[in-house]
C-alpha cells in the first residue's frame, strides 16, 4: 500500500475516522479490544499520523527535505547552504532531518515524508543497499548525493550524484606510492563501515594491489566507537594510537582533512616533523587543509557544483522534466607542502 491515510486504517478496521483518531490519542470512550485491533493494523500498514493540522490541509505544500548521513563532515555544512539557497528562490520549504549512523535512512524517508507531505528527497551521505521492495514505499523523488552506487546495480530509479571515492583514493594514493613511499597508513572510519570509508579503503588497496606492494592489515586503522569518524579528534587519537605502537610508516592517507589535521598534530606531539620524517595527505579540499601548515595534500571535492546539480535533479524529477540519471563528478589533486619524495 502507498501513502497511508487515517481513512484507510478506518476501511480496514471497519470503524469511524473519529474511531481511529480516539484510538490513537488513548481516549477512554473507546474499548480496549477495538483500540488494539486500530493499533496493530496502524502498525501493520506503516501509518504514520499527521500530528500537523496545517499539513493536512496545504495538500500543495512545497517542501524538500535533506537527511543528512554524517553530521560531523563540514562538507555537508557548504553542501546545505546552496542546497538552501535554491530551495528558496524556487518557492520550496526545506526541512533538514538529521539521520544516526545506526537508523536505516529510507525508514527514516519514508515516515517524514508523510509527516511533512513532502515533494522530494535528498540523501546526503551514508551507504545505499536497500531492496526495491522498500524503495517503492518512496512514492515520491529521490536523490542520492555524495554516494556513490555500485556499477552493477544500474536500477534507473535512483538519481544520485557523487565523485568516485574508489577512483580518487586510489588516485592520492598512488601520489604517495609515486613519491617512493611504499610503507602507507589509512586512517577512517569505523571497521563495520560500508560507506565512504569502505569505498576509500578499496581505492586505498588498489593503489597498491597495481603497484603490487602488499596490503599490511597492522597499518589500516579503524575509529572505536567512542570518536566521531572524520574527524580531527579521531585523526589524532589514531595517528597517536599508530606511533605509539611504534609500527613504521612512511606517509598515511587520512580519509578527510580533518582527520588529516588531527593526524598532524599527533605526528608533530610525538616530536615528528611534516614532511621530512612523515608524509600526510587528506580528502575533501576542505579550506583547513590549504590553511594549515604545512598545507596538506588532498583530493578536492567540487562540493558546491555537486549541491548544484543535487537540487537541479531533484526539482527536474519533481517537476517531471528529466528521468533519473548518474552523475559522476571529477575530483581534483591539491598538491600541498605535506609530502616530501623519498627516492630523491
């Protein structure tokens, strides 16, 4: 079944609307066994009730919501912005849903979108493998941004946009590998992760599967769950958990720039120096990596040509001028002053 309304689970009960809304609001003047059947079937179907009156009257309300995968990324933070920006020149509300690294994303969709009768979706980061059963229960446009789909899915019913965190990983990499540096750490995210930071990972040991250096399991690190992923906490707590176990490494790809910062100043408290004794390179392009200093290596993101071509899509889809298409944007390499060559 589509969209739920209170008139369906009133048909399927064989009760009144006025029924159903006693039931749901724990009125005393209605018996317990009808009140269980309403609730089971309330249940059952997914219905989630419209606790906005104003809502179920603006059948035209105009409203987008973005539900953000990753809050601690500043990336997003410039992504909103012009997301927001156009929202509002086109006469749309924009509703910004925070979404935790353990709830499913498309539940979380699927129940705002009958709350907010919303027009379209973005999903800004996290990881999409969800059925096409489930997907269905979208009856609405979506947009996959910052997430990159597997090639062998092809299902034309996703939009997204993205860079290729596999292709860019391996590109950087590859940087480090072309500098002489073979012994490589990779600080990210979580071990369970089958986001960015699994994505990263594998360009990360297909730089050096091509240059056939063999993968050392010891000089991957993964965030514990009591540190945010990307962030400079985490880069550092990392980068210190790293040289205290005094394994050697030469250069360490940090899979953000604010990990990369916090890598930094763990190598330089243990009494390092950058680049002359370790090397560190970043992702994202983010405006700290080209402030610190050193400046740090990175593969830069075109995040604001990126949050462009996410909301163009999504109103195209809405407005029913375009069908769903993959759009895969270039990165770009930053040379910095944090990397030193080595065969030199």
């Amino acid at each position: 079944m589509g969209n739920v309304t209170i008139k369906d689970i009133a048909r399927i009960c064989g009760v009144g609307v006025s029924t159903v809304s006693r039931a749901m609001n724990n009125h005393p003047d209605i018996n317990q066994e009808t009140k269980d059947m309403i609730m089971q079937a309330i249940e059952q179907n997914n219905y989630v009730p419209n606790n906005s009156a104003r809502n179920l009257k603006r059948t035209d309300a105009k409203a987008i919501a973005v539900l953000v995968k990753g809050i601690s990324n500043p990336l997003f933070n410039r992504m909103i912005k012009v997301i927001e920006q156009i929202t509002q020149k086109e006469k749309y509300e924009l509703v910004l849903q925070h979404v935790d690294d353990n709830q499913d994303e498309v539940t979380v969709a699927i129940e705002l979108e009958k709350e907010k009768r919303l027009r379209g979706i973005v999903f800004l980061g996290g990881y999409f493998s969800h059925s096409e059963e489930k997907l269905k229960q979208i009856s609405i446009p979506f947009v996959l941004s910052t997430i990159k789909l597997e090639e062998e899915d092809g299902r034309q019913e996703y939009a997204s946009i993205s860079v290729d965190d596999i292709k860019e990983s391996e590109r950087i990499v590859e940087y480090l590998l072309q500098n002489g540096h073979r012994k490589i750490a990779v600080i990210g995210s979580r071990k369970d992760d089958e986001s960015i930071g699994w994505l990263r990972q594998q360009g990360y040991r297909r730089a050096l599967e091509r240059y056939h250096v063999a993968v050392d399991e010891e000089l991957i690190c993964y965030v514990p769950g009591n540190l945010t992923p990307y962030s400079m906490e985490a880069g550092y707590e990392m980068t210190d958990q790293l040289l205290k176990k005094g394994k050697a490494f030469t250069a360490l790809f940090a899979m953000s720039d604010s990990m990369a910062v916090g890598a930094c100043k763990a190598i330089l408290d243990h009494g390092g120096s950058i680049p002359d004794q370790y090397s560190v390179v970043g992702f994202d392009g983010m405006d700290v990596a080209q402030y610190y200093n050193p400046s740090i290596t990175t593969i830069r993101q075109p995040v604001e040509e990126m949050a462009e071509a996410t909301i163009r899509m999504l109103l195209e889809l809405i407005r029913k001028k375009n069908k769903s298409r993959h759009l895969v944007f270039e990165g770009q390499l930053i040379e910095g002053q944090s990397v030193r060559n080595i065969t030199e």
